[in-house]
C-alpha cells in the first residue's frame, strides 16, 4: 500500500539504491539463470551424470579385474604347490629306481664275477688233472727209460742212482 506520496517510479531511489536498476538486475539474473537452465545446467548435469556412471564402472571393472588377478594368483600358486609336489615325487620315484637299478647291477656283477671264478676253478682243476696226467706219462716214461738203461747195462746201484738222479733233474727242468 502505497500512498500517495510514495509512488512507485521506475528510476526512483530508496535509500540510495535506484529500483529501476533493482527490478532490471533481478529480471536480468532471473532470465540469465532460466537460460542457464536451459541451456547449460540440463547438459552440464548430464556430462556430471555420465562422468559419475563412467567412473562407477570403470571401479567395478577394476574390482572385477582384481577379483580375477587374485583368482588368477591363487590359481597359480595352487598349480606351483602341485608341481612342486610333482616334481618331489618324481624325484622321490628316480631316486627310488636308481637305487633298485644299482642294486640289480650289484647283484648281476656279483651272480657274473661268481660264475667266472667257478669256471676259472673249473678250468684250473682240469688243468691240474691234465698236467698230474701228463706228469705221470713222463714219469712212466722216465721210468721206462730207466728201466731199458738198466737192462742194457749192468749197472752198480750208485750207477742206478745218478742215472735216477739225473732223470728226474731233467724232468724238473722240462716242467718249470
């Protein structure tokens, strides 16, 4: 309610303050921030909106990827224990067959070594009877010859003697 005496004029002052100028700025803002609105707020919003939903997605992409590199880790850490527990048991199992193949060649040495020296004895108890035989030939031979010396000559038994004697040096010369 305004008297009379207190018009509204466009260009009026109130306190210094000019109304005019007052209503002009606040329209002005007013439009200026309907336009901004429009035309800037709606999209910049958006960009915001979309900014966060990429973000957003990209964390639990992220989260994701980390899920399955720890899958991934824990994957890999199983498969090293395992081959690692592989690699044990094949060492286990070569040590194991080195040991049963030593042991069989030991065995087929010693059963080979043991064969040898039997047909070694073998050989050296033939050979013994073989040389007692041819032994026993010449002294039966010896002897025979000294029987036919004997026979042709009369002979002393010192002459006997020497003649003995002197075959069996011979005989022992003949066998070393």
């Amino acid at each position: 309610m305004l008297s009379t005496s207190q018009s509204f004029v466009v260009g009026a002052t109130v306190g210094g303050l000019h109304v005019g100028d007052i209503v002009v700025t606040i329209i002005g803002f007013s439009l200026l921030l309907f336009l901004l609105k429009i035309f800037a707020w709606g999209p910049l919003i958006k960009v915001m909106e979309e900014r966060e939903e990429f973000v957003a997605t990209e964390l639990e992409t992220a989260q994701e990827k980390s899920i399955q590199a720890n899958r991934a880790i824990e994957e890999a850490d199983e498969k090293l224990a395992s081959a690692r527990h592989e690699a044990k048991k094949i060492v286990v199992e070569a040590r194991r067959s080195a040991t049963t193949l030593e042991e069989n060649i030991v065995n087929e040495a010693r059963a080979v070594a043991k064969k040898m020296r039997q047909d070694a004895e073998e050989e050296i108890i033939i050979e013994r009877q073989e040389a007692v035989q041819d032994m026993q030939e010449q002294v039966a031979e010896i002897a025979f010859q000294i029987a036919m010396d004997i026979i042709k000559k009369e002979m002393s038994p010192e002459d006997q003697k020497r003649l003995i004697q002197e075959r069996l040096d011979r005989l022992g010369d003949e066998l070393t």
